[in-house]
C-alpha cells in the first residue's frame, strides 16, 4: 500500500509517518528528511538545497523527483511508501505518477492532516527531534529536557536538536508555499477518489487512529 501523507508545515506528517512506519512496517519517504541527510553529509545536493530550505522554500522538482525514484528503486514491491513532504507541487506530483508507473507501484490513498493555521507556528517552534534517530517530540506536550536530559523512547539517546528552519518568520513563508502550490495539487487525486480527510488538530493517538481506520489497518 503506497500512500500520500499531505498538509502544512507542522501539520504531524512526521509524526504519523513515524509511527506507521513502527507499527506496520511501512517505509517513510520524507524529501525534507533525504535533504537535511543530504545537507549534513554536505553532497552536491545538500549544498545547493541548503540555503533553500533555510529560506523555507522549495528545492527544485528535479532533485526531490530523483531522491524519491532512487529510495523507490532500493524497496521492495511489498513494502508500502509513505509519501511525507512529496509531492508538493503539479510538476512532482506529475512525476511520481511516471515514477509509480516505473516501479509497477500505484497509489492507494492520499491522506490530507487538515490543522488550524494559527496552531502551525507555535507547533513548529516547540519541535525537537532525537539527534541520534530523528524521533520528533514536542517540547510542550512531551518535554524530552525539561528535568535534565530525559532518554529518547525509541534509541535511549539523550541529544535533541531543532531545524534551522523552525523559526517562526521561515514557517510563514512555507505555509504561504503549501497554500500556493502544495495545496492545489488536492484536485489531481480527487478525481480519481482517493483523497481522506483527517482532524489533524485532534491528539496525536486519534489522528493515528483516524488514519488506520482508512488505511483499514488494526490499530494497536
Ligand atoms: P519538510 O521537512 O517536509 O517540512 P514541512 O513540510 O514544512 O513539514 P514539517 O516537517 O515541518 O511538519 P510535519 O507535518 O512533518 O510535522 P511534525 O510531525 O514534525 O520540508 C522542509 C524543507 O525541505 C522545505 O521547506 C523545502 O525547502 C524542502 N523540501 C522538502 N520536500 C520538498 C519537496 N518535495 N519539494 C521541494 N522542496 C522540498 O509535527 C510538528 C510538531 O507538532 C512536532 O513537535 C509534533 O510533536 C507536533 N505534533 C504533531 N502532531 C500533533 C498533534 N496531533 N497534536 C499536537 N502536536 C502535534
Ligand atoms: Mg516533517
């Protein structure tokens, strides 16, 4: 089962993304996760993308098209991708229709988080994610330092980062993009009847429980 994870910065992409991936062995496909690895390993295309993204815009189609296509190439057929973070404009989302029909995958739903905009900012500035595993916290809701360095639930790491682009001037920009070129893509999948809405504003465990009663996957 491939699916599309969509919806603003901050909207809980990641979060859900992370947990499919934990309880039903999915694969999570994230560009902003394969460009921040690509920008730490200071590749060719970490170079060129990083200034970008640090202005919160959008890495060119062609580079996020081919990271998508290469991780495609190294799954297997039985794996389910989960598409966070791509496609986000006509063009990619074009493309991975060329790059499913290539990998004889297809796509079996999009999942759109819908969130109150005014709830985005303040989401994205109290983000933390594990330095060793990428887990994302939230500084509020799940303090992983309030009282000292608290271990990571998965890795047991105590190092916690933040993204340079969490700031709120940079996360205005974005969510400007998303309503501007990410959001329109929505009619593309609709006409072919695949599109789910969920109350991303709900906790974080109804969200999971929304999307696996559409996934129709047993919800742990
Ligand atoms: P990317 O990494 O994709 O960032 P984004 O789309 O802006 O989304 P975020 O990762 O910020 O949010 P999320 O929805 O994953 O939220 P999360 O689960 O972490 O892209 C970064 C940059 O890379 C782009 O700006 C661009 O430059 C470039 N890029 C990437 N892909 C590209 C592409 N395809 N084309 C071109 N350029 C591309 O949750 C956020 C916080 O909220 C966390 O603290 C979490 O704990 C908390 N939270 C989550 N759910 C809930 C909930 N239900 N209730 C309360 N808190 C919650
Ligand atoms: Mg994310």
């Amino acid at each position: 089962m491939d699916i599309i994870l969509l919806g603003p910065p901050g909207a809980g992409k990641g979060t859900q993304a992370q947990r499919l991936v934990a309880e039903h062995a999915m694969r999570q496909l994230s560009t902003g996760d394969m460009l921040r690895a690509a920008v730490k390993a200071g590749t060719p295309t970490g170079l060129e993308a990083k200034a970008v993204m640090d202005r919160g815009e959008l890495v060119s189609d062609a580079i996020v098209s081919a990271l998508i296509d290469a991780e495609l190439l190294a799954m297997g057929p039985e794996t389910g991708a989960i598409f966070d973070g791509y496609p986000r404009t006509a063009d990619q989302a074009a493309a991975l229709d060329g790059i499913l029909a290539r990998h004889g995958r297809q796509l079996d739903h999009v999942i759109e988080l819908e969130v109150d905009e005014d709830a985005l900012v303040e989401r994205i500035t109290s983000r933390v994610t594990c330095e060793n595993c990428g887990h994302i916290y939230s500084v509020p809701v799940n303090p992983p330092s309030s009282a000292g360095p608290v271990a990571c639930e998965v890795c047991g790491s105590t190092e916690y980062k933040r993204r340079p682009d969490d700031n709120a001037e940079t996360v205005r920009t974005r969510l400007g993009i998303y309503r501007a070129d990410t959001a329109p893509i929505l009619p593309h999948y609709e006409a072919r009847g695949i599109v789910s809405r969920v109350d991303g504003m709900a906790a974080i465990e109804d969200v999971a429980r929304a999307i696996d009663v559409i996934l129709g996957l047993g919800h742990s």
